[in-house]
C-alpha cells in the first residue's frame, strides 16, 4: 500500500494546521510531543509519529483542544499500513463532536479505506457524506475516486466537459481513465476528446507530477492512435503515433501501432521503418517480440522473401536467447534473492542482474519495487503484488527496529550492573569511614556546648571563659581566700589579705568580663562549625540513605530490560515466519507469471519457425516450377 | 502467402493500450485474515517500541537531570531557517542544520525535538543562535537567552520562532514550560 502513503500527506493540511495555534500554559510533555509527531508526520517518518504518539497517550493524552490527535493518528496508521486501525480511530472522531471539516476528512479517509479493500458501494457512500467542508486537495481526490468507481461499475459516465475537468494533479489520471473507459465501450470519438482534454494541460512544474503528467500523455497519444486505428483512420493514428517521446517506455506501443497502421493502409515500406527500429530494442519488451514476427510479415508482402527469411532467422535466435534468460531468471530468483533486495536501503537503487544486463528488481522511494522487464512490469503493477512486497518490507523494517535494540539492551544492563556495583562499594566506603559513629560523637559535643553556652550566659560566669593564665590566677586566688578564711576562723587578723584578695578577684573578674563577648562569640562559632559538620555527615547520610533505596530500582530496571529482551526475541521470531511466509508466496507469483511470459516466447518460437519453414517451402516449390 | 499474425491482432493491442492507468488507483484484494495478522504485528511491534522508548528514557534521563529542548515556527512569512546553535554557560550544546523538508515540517505546525540529555541542578544560562533569511532575502542572524534554575523535575525549553505583523519582523525567545 506503499503507492498509498504520498497521498495521506494530504491529510495533514486537512487536520493539523491547527497544531500551532495551540494554547500554551496547559500544554504539557504529551502536547509537546503531539507536535513532535507531527514534525516526523509530515516528513513521512510514520514510525516515528507513532511512536511519539503511542508515548504521549501513556503519558496521559493529548487534549484535543484546538487538535486532533484521533484524525492525525488515523492518518498516520492509514500511512503505516494500519487500516483496521485507522478505520477505528475514523469512525471515533464520526462519533465526537468534531468540526465538519474533520468529520469530513473522517468520511473520505472511512471512504478511501473501503475502496482499498474493494468495498464499491460502502466507499461511494462514504465519499458522498464528504465534500462541502472537505480540503480542496482531498476533495479533488475524493472526486477521481468516484469517477473511478463509476467505470468500475460500469456506469454510464456520466459525461464531464474534459475542458472542466479540474481535479488538480489528479486530472490528467482522470481524463485518462474516462477516455480508456469509452475506448474499451467502443466510444472512440469520446474517447479522443478526454485524450485531447489531457494533452491540452500542461504538464505540473512538480517534478515528480510532471514525469507522471508525461507518461499520461504519452499513453494518451498511444491511445488515440489506436482509436484512430480501430476506425479505420490510418494517417491521424500515425500521427498520433508520432508524437510520443520516443525514449520512453510507451513509444514501443506507439512504434507497434505506427507500422500496422501503415500496412492496415497498404504502406508496408513505411511499416518497415518504426518496425525495424523496434525490432533493435530489447525483447523483454511484448511490442519487441511482435515486432520480430511483424517486420519479416512486411518483408513478404513488399516481395523480399531473403529479406523475410533473414529476418525470421534472426528472430529465432533472439527469442531462443530470451527464453534462456527467463529459464535463468526462473531459476535465480527465489526468496532468498527477494529478501536481498527488500533489505536494501531505501534511498539507495538496487539493481539485481548481472553486469551490463538489463535491472529485474529495482527499489526506490518512488514504487515499492519496480523493474525494468516488461515481463515483470504486469505483475509488479498489480496491486496485491505490491502490497504484499509492502508488507515483506515493513516486516523487514520492524525486524531490524527491533534488532537494533538488542546491543543497546546489553549496554543498558552492563551500565544498571555498574552502578550497583559503584553504589555497594561507596556504602561500604561510608562504612568504613564510620560516618554514623562520627556523626553521633559531634552531636553529644554540640549538645554539651550548647548547654554549657546557655549556662554561662545565664550565670553570667565570665571566668569560664578565660584564659589559662587568668585561670590560673583565679584558683589562686580562690585557694587563698579559703587560707584567709581558715586564718579568721583561728582568730588571726587577715583584714589587710582580704582586702587585697578582692581587689584581685575584682581585676580578674573585669579582665574576664572584658573578654567575655568575645570568648562568647568564639564559643559560638565553634558551635556553628559543629552544626556545619553535622549537616555534612547528614547529608553525607542522606545520600547514602538515597542510594541504598535507588539500589532497589535497579533490580526492577534490570528485570525489565530482561522482559524486554525476551519480547523482542520472540517478536522478531514471528515477524521472521511472517516473513519467510510472504517472501515464499511473493517468488511463487513471480514464478508463475514468468512462465506465462515463457509460454508465450514458446510460443512466438514456434511462430517463427513455422512461418520460416512455410517461405522455405514455397521458395522451394517456385524452384522447382 | 503465410500470415504469422491473427487477424484483428492489432484491436488486442489497442485494448491493451486502453488498460494502463486504472491500476495507479490501485485496489488491495490481500486476504483480509493475512492483513489483520500483519496489522496484529505491527501493533505489537509499535507496543514494544514505546516501552522501549519509555524504559530508556527513564534510564537516559531521570527526571531529577533531565532537559529538554524543542523548536517551533509559526508561519515563516519573514524568517527562512537556516540553523540553530544553543548553548548552556556558554558551553556548546547541540547545532542543527535544516533541510527543505524539516523547515517545512516546523512551518506547518510541527515542533522538532532538538535535545534530550542531562543538567546538573542550579541556575543555568541558555543561548540560542539563529541564523537564516531574514526580510527582503538578508542575512539575518539572532539569539535568544534565558536563566534557568534546574530543580529537581525535568527542565523542559522551547525555542520559539514567530513573525511579528507588527514590526514585520520574525521574534525569537526561549519558553520555559512547567510540566505538570
């Protein structure tokens, strides 16, 4: 369904021009990632997109204020091969209520689901509800697809002014299919004037629309030459025949129709020409291969029967060459050259066959897997075809998506087992250290300082803290007042020690008392030291404390990367037989229409050699006359 | 006298011609279990990712160090993007330069993620570099800056693009968002 995927790209205009005009204070990391789904939307990354929005769901939704995450979702999965999904998420935004454009948008993507799976009348329903509020782009979609499903019916078309038609890049697809349709119901004049309708647009200055636009044309000339043919009007079929570009796929029908109109008017000469050069190209072409029959056909009726006899010749050599090439092709291409092909890079072209041969299998962004064999080219277009090679492909690409978890799985894990390791081994450390046993002796010390602080302050005791040599002066003091109070008590007379004594004790008390706020202050400051060590060794314990219940988040981590693992395992073991299971079918198709293609070289062989052996029987019978 | 051809060869060939395009509207016809079996995969394999996305973020970037960087434009009417430089303290952090299609992407609405990875707590200063095509097609180069504190719940920022119709100018600033 890859062909699918450039066309969704409409969708985004049609739903989510509104992303930017969201309001900002309520958004959050979900309604950011809405808008990150949308950047890898419109580049085409639907994986990503999924991605982003299956994580913003887990992470608690997306408001679908001023958004539609339902619609966009739906596109996306419609864009990923996803229909049943998609249709689901469609018919939700049916059931809400949405603006008309959105419903609409719902109706015609409902619409083109159903024609994906060849649902004619439930898609035509569907489109109809569409159509007033849809965007212009969409709708000129939605209106081809009609018209489409009015030729597949068989309906009478209804009949469009070609001059009218204005589907935008989907007009000259139009135009084409309505003139094929008359065509093949005979209608050869209505057939032309949708043909001339297509030639009279100019081609789209889009590149990729414009080579497409080109290619229309050129069907289209091949077509009316044909038209004309079937009338019976030789010259304007050959003129048509003319104007296709002659290094393009289609000038081999063209070249084809150019010489039989001109034997269908009598002119073999002329048939020689555009005959000849056909016969020159390569036979994997079907007009090549008639051309091969038709020139020596020309030959005879022109009288040059050696002519005809070479040409013959020379045929059978070239179809039995070919034949080889599509026995050698049958056997070459398996599975396993399929795989090979699917695993290439998507940017890159892949060429499967040997040097200076023509491509089988080639890749690019442009078709799912294209070739350069008309043999193959039939089946390649069918669309079964190339959806199962879709299929083949994301099969791939979600087995190496998975796969490429794997060594990051292992790293994740080495690096949670590190850090458990490094955790045990600083806990340890700590322990060691004996933080706690350190901690508990600093806070008994600050408690008695704290108390010896308030004591002091309350006491007002200046001597505690003064210096040594003060001290030392103040026990002796202190010693000899208990001298002095001994010597009074045994009557002596120690008026004059006592008052000395005071006076001491007065001089050291002002010294004290001088000093004392400073020494307060110290005290305090050492205190405060002290809180600053408790508060590290209690952050230091905090840490640690952290760490030792992280640790137990690793285990879960650990644990989840295992299930993982194991998923991933067993995923890429079912994505493998689902795999191996459309590889398989895929060669068997292959396989098949190749030896269709070979039945018929047999059977221009056969052609040739009879018709070879018929002139030589009547060279010989007008010898022997 | 052999004719080596049927007659009325050539009204095959002209039905041929007629046949061709139709299939570009092509029609899926796959078996709708095989499909449903496929879809059933792929839904799984999305599961598996998101987890995975999941897991490895919590693992990348914990909360507690993780930082985010998003850019958005609005129209681009006077701005053509050219590339992004931010920087944190003055240290590099991420540059980008843009092609055709992601500036394309950011015009019509999407919002590029630019950077996930881890910050140290604590005040931080953020600068960002824009370097494009300004009005009338100059050269055209600006920054942005913004002082972050970086607690303890992801820092999430957006770089912001947006046209001014008033000075017809493009406006550019950083956006811290609170998660909630």
């Amino acid at each position: 369904m890859r062909w699918l995927r450039p066309f969704v790209c409409l969708l985004a205009g049609a739903v989510a021009s509104v992303g930017a005009s969201a309001s900002e204070d309520d958004l959050a990391d979900a309604e950011l990632r809405y808008g990150v789904a949308l950047y890898h939307y419109y580049q085409q990354n639907y994986l990503d997109a999924l991605s982003e929005l299956m994580i913003a769901q887990r992470r608690g939704g997306i408001s679908t204020q001023g958004r539609n995450p339902l619609l966009i979702e739906g596109g996306v999965r419609l864009a990923f091969g996803m229909p049943e999904s998609a249709g689901a998420l469609f018919e939700q935004v049916l059931d809400d209520h949405r603006t008309p454009a959105q419903r609409e948008a719902a109706w015609f993507y409902l619409g083109k689901l159903h024609y994906l799976r060849a649902q004619w009348p439930e898609a035509q329903a569907r489109f109809e509800q569409a159509g007033t509020h849809l965007q212009e782009g969409l709708d000129h979609e939605r209106r081809a697809l009609l018209v489409n499903l009015q030729i597949r019916a068989e309906q009478p078309l209804a009949a469009l002014n070609p001059r009218r038609v204005d589907l935008g890049h989907w007009s000259p697809y139009v135009l084409y299919n309505l003139g094929a349709a008359e065509a093949r119901a005979g209608n050869y004049s209505a057939a032309r004037d949708y043909y001339a309708g297509l030639l009279r647009r100019a081609p789209s200055r889009d590149g990729s629309y414009r080579d497409e636009h080109l290619a229309l044309r050129d069907k289209a000339l091949t077509g009316a030459g044909y038209s004309f043919l079937l009338e019976g009007n030789y010259p304007a079929a050959v003129e048509q025949f003319q104007r296709v570009r002659l290094n393009h796929s289609e000038a081999n029908q063209a070249l084809l129709g150019y010489g039989w109109a001109a034997v269908a008017a009598g002119d073999y000469q002329a048939a020689l020409r555009p005959w000849q050069a056909l016969s020159e190209r390569s036979l994997i072409h079907p007009p090549v291969q008639e051309a091969l029959l038709a020139l020596p056909y020309a030959y005879q009726q022109l009288g040059s029967h050696g002519a005809a006899l070479n040409a013959y010749d020379r045929a059978e050599t070239q179809l039995e060459w070919e034949l080889n090439r599509v026995a050698g092709l049958r056997r070459d291409l398996n599975s396993a050259l399929l795989r090979t092909a699917l695993n290439a890079p998507e940017s890159t072209l892949v060429s499967i066959a040997p040097a200076g041969e023509h491509n089988w299998l080639t890749l690019d962004r442009a078709s799912v897997i294209d070739t350069d064999s008309s043999y193959l080219a039939e089946l390649f277009r069918e669309n079964s075809f190339q959806t199962g090679v879709q299929a083949a492909r994301d099969l791939l690409q979600q087995r190496k998506l998975l796969e490429d978890w794997l060594p990051k799985l292992s790293i994740y894990g080495d690096m949670l087992r590190e850090k458990r390791q490094l955790r045990q081994d600083r806990e340890q450390q700590l322990t060691r250290e004996s933080v706690y046993a350190r901690a508990a002796d600093l806070h008994v010390q600050r408690e008695a300082l704290t108390r010896e602080l308030e004591r002091v302050r309350h006491e007002r005791d200046y001597m505690t803290f003064a210096d040594p040599e003060s001290w030392e002066l103040w026990t002796m003091v202190q010693r000899a007042e208990l001298s002095r109070q001994r010597l009074a008590e045994a009557g002596q007379d120690v008026g004059d020690a006592q008052e000395r004594l005071r006076l001491f004790r007065g001089m050291l008390l002002w010294d004290a008392a001088q000093a004392f706020p400073d020494r307060v202050w110290r005290s305090e400051k050492t205190r405060r030291q002290l809180d600053t060590a408790l508060s590290e060794l209690q952050e230091r314990g905090e840490r640690v404390r952290r760490i030792t219940e992280t640790d137990f988040d690793i285990a879960p981590s650990l644990a989840r990367l295992t299930e993982n693992e194991a998923r991933i395992r067993a995923q890429v073991t079912a994505l493998d037989l689902a795999l191996e299971e459309h590889l398989e079918n895929l060669a068997e198709q292959v396989q098949v229409h190749l030896a269709a293609h070979e039945g018929r070289l047999n059977h221009y062989l056969a052609r040739t050699r009879l018709a070879a052996a018929q002139l030589q029987d009547q060279a010989l019978r007008e010898a022997r006359r | 006298m052999t004719i080596p051809l049927r007659r009325g060869w050539f009204t095959q060939v002209a039905r041929f011609a007629f046949w061709a395009v139709l299939p570009l509207f092509a029609f899926a016809d796959e078996a709708p279990n095989l499909a449903n079996d496929l879809e059933a995969l792929k839904q799984e394999t999305l599961s598996l990712n998101r987890d995975l996305l999941i897991l490895e973020e919590e693992l990348l970037y914990p909360a507690s160090s993780q930082v985010a960087l998003y850019l958005s434009m609005d129209v681009g009417e006077f701005f053509e993007l050219d590339s992004v430089r931010v920087l944190v303290n003055g240290q590099m952090l991420v540059s980008e330069l843009y092609t055709a299609e992601q500036v394309q992407a950011l015009y019509r609405g999407g919002v590029q993620r630019l950077y996930v990875g881890n910050l140290s707590s604590g005040e931080h200063e953020i600068s960002a570099f824009f370097t494009g095509k300004g009005p009338r097609d100059q050269d055209y180069k600006r920054a942005a800056e913004l002082t972050v504190n970086k607690r303890q719940e992801p820092l999430v920022l957006e770089l912001r693009i947006v046209d001014s119709t008033r000075t017809l100018q493009p406006v550019f600033d950083i956006k811290e968002w609170q998660l909630q």
